[in-house]
C-alpha cells in the first residue's frame, strides 16, 4: 500500500483500533451500592426534608417526609411483624391519621 492511501485510510483504522474500548464503554451499567444507617435529603436552604432510617432497637425501616421546620409530617414504616404503616401526622407531630 502506498503512502497516499494508507494516509486516506489513517482515519478509518483509528476508528477500528478505538470500537472495542468504546463497545465497553457502552455495555451493562456498574451496579453500585450505597449503605448507610440513615439517609438524609436536603432542600435548598440546607434543612432536612426526607429522612430514611431504621429504627436502632427493632431495626425496622422507616420513610418520614419533613416540613420547612424540620417536624415529621408523614412517614412510612414496617411495624411489628414487618405489618406495613402510613402515618399522617400535624405539626405538632402528632398522629392525625394512620
């Protein structure tokens, strides 16, 4: 092959030598975990909005939405005998509906 047309193919054969780093680049997204004991969701101003938890004693897991000031306002459990719950709760934190 000559100069001429291997320099016209250059471009291509950079291309195919690159394919197979790009194919894996392209394959089954890495599956990655995060643990913790408690998650924590921020609003803008920094305060908290969401926890996610598990109880330290039972270990059972829990989902509370937070007002502006911070107080629970609904939140969903496992119970006793992993039985699920729906609290609605006022801003005094007390149960209103369940």
């Amino acid at each position: 092959m000559n100069r001429s047309r291997l320099s016209a193919h250059f471009p291509l054969l950079i291309a195919l030598v690159s394919l197979p780093p790009l194919a894996a680049c392209r394959g089954e997204p890495e599956i990655r975990t995060v643990e913790a004991d408690r998650f924590v969701l921020r609003g803008s101003d920094g305060a908290e909005r969401l926890l996610i938890e598990s109880d330290a004693a039972s270990g059972s897991p829990s989902l509370a939405l937070l007002d502006a000031e911070g107080k629970k306002r609904a939140v969903l459990l496992l119970a006793g005998r992993d039985l699920p719950r729906l609290a609605l709760l006022d801003d005094g934190e007390k149960e209103r509906a369940a």
